[in-house]
C-alpha cells in the first residue's frame, strides 16, 4: 500500500519534494540536513499523494523524483510522473537513480520539454547536496 506522508523540517530556504517509494532513502538526508539549503522537504509516495503536492499551487524550487515507484507506491513510476506533471513547469528536477538507463529515458523527456533537469545516482548522499546546490541556480533569490 502507499506509504505515510513524510516531513523533515530544515532551517532554511528552499522547499523540495522528494517522490521515491522508498522512505529510507529520504532518511539519508538527516545526515546532510545542515548544510542543504532547504526550508523544508516533503517526501511524496503514489499517485495521490503527487496529484496533491504537485497540483495544489505549492511552490516548489526542486523536485527529487526515484525513477521507479514500484516497490512501495502503487506501481507509479517516475517517468509517468514526470509526464503527467513535471513536462508543463519549469522546476527543476534531479532524478534520484539507481538504474541510469531508467533516470536517462527520464531526463530525455524532459529535456524535449525543457524542464532543467540533471541525475543524481542516490550511490552517497552527497549527490543529493550536489543536486541542491544545482537547483538553486535556477532561482535567484538564493544567490
């Protein structure tokens, strides 16, 4: 079944949602919570819980997306997500992968939309900090 809704308050500034299937992987960000710029992340698992995040006029800075929910969601898989919400906004997204023929088929798509977009092999936390940092070029008020 779908997973309970995470939320990891950070003192900061950027908000993130973290679609994964795997509440795990959201853990490892409390090991590099401090030096992420990042006033909250919330963590997203199937369809309704992305329907209302990504739905529901949040302002989102970056969009953390698994490429493959099958394990935990409700078979929901990242590139479907990001077709069916992620090809008409301009947030960038940073593909959490394991599998970089999965996280390419989704940076394809989209790049053919031109949604920034870059993968980040969830192999060491600090690849999420790397894709952070990325995000944050594309919103100036950062700077």
């Amino acid at each position: 079944g779908i997973r309970p809704l995470i939320i990891l308050q950070l003192d900061s500034k950027m908000r993130a949602l973290w679609i994964d299937d795997e509440p795990s992987r959201f853990k490892c960000l409390k090991s590099i919570a401090s030096n992420l710029q990042v006033e909250d992340v919330t963590f997203a698992c199937g369809i309704n819980q992305i329907l209302h995040y990504l739905t529901n006029n949040i302002k989102w800075d970056v969009i953390l997306l698994d490429h493959d929910m099958g394990s935990g969601s409700d078979g929901y898989s990242g590139y479907q997500a990001a077709y069916d919400f992620l090809i008409d906004k301009s947030i960038p997204v940073v593909i959490i992968s394991s599998n970089h023929e999965a996280a390419k088929r989704i940076q394809a798509l989209l790049d053919e939309y031109l949604v920034p977009c870059m993968i980040a092999p969830i192999t060491h936390p600090n690849n999420v900090m790397i894709a952070i940092n990325w995000a944050m070029k594309f919103n100036p008020e950062y700077y």
